[in-house]
C-alpha cells in the first residue's frame, strides 16, 4: 500500500464538502475524464460513482465505488480503471492546526496492476497521488477563498 499525504489549509469539514460531491470527481483524481452519474445516497456504502477514464476520442467508461465511509473523516473506494484493472483506495482526515492533514493510501487489488513489482506501483502511485491531492488542495482552498 502506498500512503501520500498533504496539508490543506482549509478544516476537515470544508475538504469533506469537496469528497461528498461525487460530481467534482474527476475535477481532482487524476485519470478521471468526466462523470456520467452518481448514485443517489453517494458517498454511503455501496453507492457508485460512474466516470470515464481516458482522453477523447479514447474513453472507457466505469466506475468506482463505495466500500467503507465515516463521514467527515475517511471514504474507501474500489476504484475500477479495465482493463489496468482495480484499486482500493482510502482517504483520511486528520486536523491540523486551522488546516487539514489528508492521508491517501492506495494499492492494486485485481487485474494487470496488481502483476506490478511494489517499488515500481509505489512510484507510480505516489508520483500520480501527489498531484491528485494538488489538485484537491487547489479545489478546496480555492473554493473557500
């Protein structure tokens, strides 16, 4: 499993508000293209969010799911990207100062990703989960201005 972190200057409830709007999505995880839906309820357990990964004119259209939410602190997903394959990943909370620690822990968990050596997933995970938490940040820091 690979843990990337980042401190954003905004509370846990504030970076919470961003993670509970299935719609802005693909506006922070990298390789997400576009939403298609979200399930009513999202992010309760077992609710879905239907997305798109990719570039046009090459989309695959799939889904990520809810596994396990306490909301206004942590969310895990299975995250589908076929045919690389699946992901769980989770997102943490913690309070820091004015500010909130966010902790993402990811690893493969079906399909072709998970025949990659841990160094060389590590790597990649990290390198990938680093901008989508820049991108989290930027979003919730300037959504609250």
């Amino acid at each position: 499993m690979t843990t990337t972190t980042r401190h954003i200057d905004a509370t846990p409830d504030q970076v919470w508000k961003v993670l509970e709007d299935g719609w802005l999505y693909p506006l922070w995880v990298v390789g997400a293209s576009r939403m298609r839906a979200v399930d009513a309820g999202f992010p309760a357990v077992g609710t879905q969010l239907h997305h798109s990964v990719g570039s046009w004119p090459v989309l695959i259209d799939d889904t990520t799911e809810v596994l396990a939410v306490t909301p206004g602190h942590s969310i895990t997903l299975k995250a589908r990207a076929w045919p690389a394959g699946t992901a769980d990943v989770q997102v943490v909370l913690h309070a820091e100062g004015a500010g909130t620690l966010v902790e993402m822990k990811e690893t493969a968990s079906a399909g072709p990703a998970k025949l990659i050596p841990p160094p060389i997933e590590a790597a990649s995970l990290r390198w990938r989960n680093t901008e989508t938490l820049r991108r989290l940040a930027l979003l919730v820091e300037g959504r609250e201005g």
